[in-house]
C-alpha cells in the first residue's frame, strides 16, 4: 500500500469522527499495487447508522481533500440495509482493512 502511516491514521480519524467508531474501513484499488502510478485512494465504509449518508459523505471529501489535496478520493458506503454490491464485495475481499 503507497498510502504512509500518517496518512491512515488520518483517513481512519476522520471516518470515525464522522461515521461513528464502529464504523468500519478498507482501502482497495490501484493504491494498493506498489508499482501502480494512480495516486487515487478508493475507500469503502460500512456504518451501523447513517444520518444523511450523501451529507456525510461530501463531509469526509471535503475534510479528506484539506489534508490530501494531491490524491483523488473515492469513497464508497455502505448503508446497514443496503444489500452487498460486487463493489463491496470486492472492496472486502481484496482491499486492507484499516
């Protein structure tokens, strides 16, 4: 993963800061191939309760852009009714839970 240690641990506080501490992440995609050139970070979360689920979505972007102005970010989410999408699947099984 391309992605420093820094850099998570300030994507994970501000996904629980927003989606609550139980929310759960994953970073998948071409930031995980070390020899990949895309600088896009793709995340996925899955929360046990949303309030406004696009509200608090453009939140996370917009606070995740301050802080990684050079990265384009993708955020996925998950809401706790919301049946498992090939895209979830697939963020599940092959990206790294953070």
């Amino acid at each position: 993963m391309r992605l420093n240690l820094l850099q998570v641990h300030q994507i994970k506080s501000t996904v629980k800061t927003i989606f609550g501490d139980e929310a759960k992440l994953w970073v998948f995609g071409a930031q995980l191939g070390d020899r990949q050139r895309s600088s896009d970070v793709e995340l996925y979360i899955e929360a046990k309760s949303l309030g406004n689920a696009n509200g608090q979505k453009t939140t996370l972007l917009s606070l995740l852009h301050q802080d990684f102005s050079n990265l384009k970010i993708d955020v996925s989410i998950r809401e706790p009714q919301q049946m498992l999408t090939d895209l979830h699947r697939n963020a599940i099984q092959n990206g790294v839970a953070l």
